[in-house]
C-alpha cells in the first residue's frame, strides 16, 4: 500500500509542475533584455502622449505580461505585443482575458528584430539604448505621422518631439517625419522656383531660388510628420507663407502672403 501511494505521488509531481501558474520575476533574464514591469502612471503617460485610441493600431516591441497592450485595447485600438518568452505570452493572453479585451489585444511570441511592424501608427517599447538604435532604421522607414514612444531610453541625436517626467521616470515622443530632403521644383500656380530642403529628423530649414544667382532662406521651417510649413520674402519684398503635406516625393497645399494675397502650391522632387 505505501509503495502503491509513493508511485502516485511522484506520477502526480509532473502534473502539479505543469500546472503551477507562471510568476514572472522582476529582473529575469530575456532574450535581450531583463524583466522590468512600467508603472501603471507611466503607461497611462506613454499613451495619452501618443493619443492612442480606437482608429489605432498599437504594437508594443517587448510586451511581458502585456500591461501596455492591454491598456492600448481599453482605449479602444487594435493592439499586438511582440515578445520572445512564451510564458509571457500565455500570462498576457490571461491577462487580456481577465481585463476582458482579448478581442483587440493579442501577443506574438516573437523576435522584435524579426517583426515586421511597419502597419502599426503607434508603437511602444522599454528597451535599452543600443535596442532602440538597432530599431531607429526601421521607425525612421515607416509611414510619416506614426508615432513612438519609449519608456526611459532615447533614440540618442534623434530629439524627443516630447519628454514628460513622472515621479523620476521619464517617456520619449516621437513623430516619424516625412523624408523632405533634396530639390523640389515649387508651383505656385502663378510662378515656378526651385526649393531646396535640408533635413535632420524632423528639424529641416533651406533655400528657394529667387532669381538669378539669388537664393532665399528659409523661415520657421516645420515638419511634424507628413505636414509641412515655412515662408519665405521674395525679391520684391512679399512675405508668402505655406502650409502643406507631403506625400512620398509630392507636396501640396495652400500658401498666403502679406498682401492678402492666397493660392494652392504644390512640388514635385527632383
């Protein structure tokens, strides 16, 4: 009889093993990071800065137990998190079943590296510097107007559009800018020029051709994802001011001068 009831028991240990419930650690190794939960004031900050909401899509790159997700799907987005343990997966999807929006937040046991996230309008991530820059390529190549933020860590010379500070910890906002750089021959309607444009990230400044041999700066140049602004004084002293979007190597808008004077432009890249 007892050695009938010893048999049981170490048949049953397997069964009790597998069925004891995963606690993650804080601090537990990953595949390229360890294991740190974001506060709950601080992915609420992370997703008001990004104005997530229900015309979203929202993948976050290192999701763990999926907080940030699920908070993203509460707002009413679509939301995917991206993450390499499976047992993060699986206490994710519990997660999201319990918070009652696993019909908007779903997880994917995935490398970040090897995750095609260009669909996305907002992603989010906690990772460590040298992780952000090895993504920054891949952000920077996605449409204009998506927007990132991070949790702690910078994209180094690429500046925040937006830092807010909680309690000592820190969230980066970014806006994927629009590639602008080069020559644009402008259209006034009225009149053609050659618009020359310079571009660091989001910050851009430049010169339109203004006559022969004659160039003019630029002023309060703007790009703020797809949206364009600046202004310019031509030779005969008129300030014009534009706005507009761009759209891959095309810019339109409206533009209006000091002397009342409004019209659509738009520009084409050489």
């Amino acid at each position: 009889m007892i050695r009938t009831l010893a048999l049981l028991a170490a048949l049953a240990l397997p069964f009790a093993a597998s069925a004891q419930k995963f606690e993650p650690q804080v601090g537990q190794a990953g595949k390229d990071v360890i294991w740190v939960p974001t506060p709950d004031e601080v992915v609420a900050r992370m997703l008001t800065m990004a104005q997530v909401g229900p015309n979203d899509f929202h993948m976050d790159l290192g999701s763990g137990d999926g907080k940030i997700v699920i908070a993203a799907a509460k707002r009413g987005a679509k939301a995917l998190g991206i993450e390499y343990n499976p047992d993060m997966v699986k206490l994710a999807q519990d997660n999201a079943q319990k918070a009652g929006v696993s019909d908007r937040a779903s997880f994917r046991k995935a490398d970040i590296f090897q995750t095609d996230f260009s669909q996305a309008t907002v992603i989010t991530l906690y990772l460590l510097p040298a992780l952000n820059m090895r993504l920054r390529p891949q952000l920077l190549s996605m449409k204009p107007g998506t927007r990132v933020v991070s949790h702690s860590f910078t994209m180094e010379d690429w500046e925040a559009d937006e830092i807010s500070t909680m309690d000592g910890r820190r969230a980066y906002f970014w806006i994927v800018p629009a590639n602008v750089m080069g020559t644009w021959n402008l259209d006034t309607g009225s009149a053609k020029t050659e618009l020359n444009l310079e571009q660091t990230f989001q910050k851009i400044n430049g010169t339109v051709a203004l006559g022969s041999n004659v160039q003019g700066g630029l002023r309060e140049a703007h790009l703020r994802g797809a949206n364009i602004g600046f202004a310019y004084v031509d030779d005969k002293g008129v300030r014009r001011d534009f706005t507009g979007t761009v759209s891959g190597r095309q810019m339109s808008g409206t533009f209006r001068d000091d002397k009342g004077q409004s019209g659509n432009w738009t520009a084409a890249k050489k």
